[in-house]
C-alpha cells in the first residue's frame, strides 16, 4: 500500500464531524476495524445468510469506546478543560483515561466497586487516571458524575456528552464503506444505550447523504438480568456476567428505542447462558475473542434465528440472503478470568511423557475433539 496509513476516524470522516481546522486532534488512529466473514455463524443462520463480524475489539484500548472518546477528548482540549470525568463499567474508562493521558489532561472515574472486568481496571490505573471504586452499581455512578460535573470544572465524558456519540457513528459508516452499501440487520449489544443511539444516527446520517440506498433493521441485545429496556422500566438491581451491560437504567433511552422502531427493529433480552455459549462458539469456531458483553449480539442472532426470524429475509428480486453485521464491542483480554472459568483446566501433571501423551489426546490420536473435520 502506497502513501501514508489512515489517519483516526476524525480524519477520515472530519466532514461528518463537529470539529474545525483549529480543533487539536487527539489521536491513536482508531477506528478502521476488521469487518470478518463468520462462517460458523452464516451456516447457523442459513438461507444463504452472510454474516459479518465487526471487531471492535481491535480498537487501541480495545473497544469501540475509542471512536467517541477521540472526539470528546479533541473537544476538551479544544474548550480548554484541564479534566474529564466519567462513570464506566470498564471501557468508558480504560478509552478515556488512555486518551486523556495522551492529551495531558487528568482524568477521574468512578467504577462499581468489585464488577469490572481485570484487564479494564489494569488499563484505567496505568493510565495514571484517578480511580474511585464506588460501593454501588453504575447507574448510582452515573448520577454521581453527573452531579460532580455540574459543581466542578471537569468535562463529563460518558455517552451523555453529544461528541461521543458523534465520534461512535462512525462504525455504522465503516461498514457501508467496506460492504458497499448497509447491511440488512445490525446486531449489537445494548447497555446504556448509546452505540445503538450513535450507529443509528450514522446510518441515517450517509442515507440522508445518498451514500447508501437503506438503513439496516435494528437488533440491540440486553441481559436478561440487566434488561430495563426490554421490561419498559428501570432495574433497580441489574444482574449479568456481562459486567460491561450491567446497567439498569440507560442514559439513552429515548436513542435506543427511535432505532428500534423507525428500523422495524427490537431490543431483546439473552440469558446469561445464551451470551456464553456465543462467547465460546466466536472463540472457537471463528477464532475470535470478545468480552462477554459483545458475545450478547451474536446470542440474540442465534435466538432470532432459531425463532425463524429470518425466514422472510430474502427480499424478492434478491438471489442472496440477508447481510447480517453483528458488533463485537470489545476484547476478550479485557476480561481474562471469564475465559479461564469458562474452559476447565485439568490439574497440572508430573512430567511424564505416558501421562502427557495421554492428557494432550495424542496417544487416542486427537479424536478426544481437539481437531474438528472442516464442514
Ligand atoms: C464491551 O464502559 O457503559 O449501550 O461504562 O463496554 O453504548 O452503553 C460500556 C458499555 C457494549 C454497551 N459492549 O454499550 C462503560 C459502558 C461493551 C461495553 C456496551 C459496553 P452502550
């Protein structure tokens, strides 16, 4: 490839943008994230389905969170802030903290004490933000930042600040980009609702341009635990292994619910279960590792599918089935004791070749499973 890389999404979108020529941009090229073909999940779905995974993951803090924070931190530089502040479940403040670093601004959140995954906490401390391990869950956090932000001089940087959702739009127009036009369904995981909020606006924001014929349906999943969303009313006490969408009472509602209805699209719920049976099947069938909540929208694909939701996907006049993307929001590093409570460890064994033969399946000649024939 000839000339120099990709700039970060405010470069290769700036006209969609709300910055200037004299905004600073602060940067660490995010965005540009693999769109991967799922062939374990096109065949699930069948009738000629095409099912494509969008990494998100592969962002540089691991999230898709860096597609907002490099607007709204480039945004409280450019206002001169000296702080940001956020509420997080882990990613919010893994990007915020990472960027802020970056632009020398400090940074301070707040986390519910004892429900954010490892690799998220590790990435806030190195960073050098301000953690604050809060005795309550994120929505009691969220309402604490928010009464902070208003008393002091520090820029609020959770979904709730307009340039976040600016910059994460941004993923629904990578997509058109790389497939040529909008997919047929988007599904995606719903926690305080503010990517399915953002993806919305970017989808209606290149069909108001012409950049692309349609907008796609769409499926925004919640934990059946943490599932305000779906009930019609706040959890008081919102449950999941998906620490990330443990959230009861979303900042973006209203955003969340437009989507769904102006695309003839759901937000549904997906037990516990369901999302870690989708996080092994990405991990082991496609080789790709997301954190429990992004395996929320692979679940609720499979249950949809499951139901015939797709049975009359195939618009007439069309040879091809559905083009189905399903947001994989972040890493599964981010959340590395989930993946090692979800696969049993044997107990270590002594050095001995017989014994090892034996546990590695080699001496039955790997028909313990550990090589599957190709379908
Ligand atoms: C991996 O970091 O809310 O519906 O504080 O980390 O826009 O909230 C994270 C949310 C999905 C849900 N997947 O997105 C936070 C935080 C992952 C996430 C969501 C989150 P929204």
């Amino acid at each position: 490839m000839a000339g120099r890389p990709s700039g970060g999404i405010i470069e290769r979108y700036r006209p969609y943008l709300p910055v200037s020529p004299t905004t600073p941009i602060i940067t660490l090229l995010e965005g540009n994230t693999p769109l991967i073909v799922s062939r374990a999940l096109s065949q699930r779905v069948g009738r000629g389905a095409e099912v494509y995974l969008k990494y998100e993951g592969m962002n540089p803090t691991g999230s898709f969170k860096d597609r907002g924070m490099t607007v709204a931190i480039s945004k409280a530089v450019e206002a001169k802030s000296v702080a940001v502040l956020c509420a997080s479940t882990g990613n919010t403040s893994a990007s915020a903290s990472a960027y802020a670093a970056r632009a020398g601004l400090r940074s301070i959140v707040l986390i519910p004490s004892g429900a954010v995954a490892l690799g998220k906490l590790s990435q806030a401390l190195i960073h050098g933000a301000r953690v604050v391990a809060v005795d309550a869950n994120f929505d009691a956090c969220l309402a604490l930042v928010k009464s902070l932000a208003r008393q002091h001089p520090v820029t609020l940087v959770n979904s709730i600040n307009p340039h976040r959702i600016e910059g994460q739009k941004t993923c629904a127009f990578e997509i058109c980009d790389a497939l040529g036009r909008a997919p047929d369904y988007q599904c995606m995981p719903v926690g305080n609702a503010g990517n399915i909020t953002a993806q919305w606006k970017g989808y209606t924001e290149y069909h108001g341009r012409g950049r692309i014929g349609h907008r796609p349906v769409m499926l925004g999943f919640q934990a059946e635990g943490a599932a305000p969303l779906v009930k019609g009313r706040l959890v008081k006490h919102p449950r999941t292994i998906a620490t990330a969408i443990r959230i009861g009472n979303p900042a973006s509602w209203q955003g969340a619910v437009a989507a769904a209805e102006e695309s003839r699209g759901a937000i549904q719920a997906v037990s516990d279960r369901q999302i870690l049976d989708a996080y092994r099947l990405l991990a082991q069938e496609d080789g790709v590792f997301v954190e429990p909540a992004s395996a929320a929208s692979v679940a609720g694909l499979l249950r949809l599918a499951q139901a015939g939701y797709f049975k009359k996907a195939r618009p007439a006049g069309r040879r091809q089935g559905p083009t189905i993307v399903c947001i994989l929001t972040g890493h599964g590093l981010k959340d590395p004791e989930r993946a090692i409570k979800s696969i049993r460890l044997a107990r270590p064994l002594p050095p001995s070749l017989s014994a090892i033969s034996k546990a590695t399946g080699l001496k039955e000649g790997l028909s313990g499973g550990i090589i599957r024939p190709r379908p």
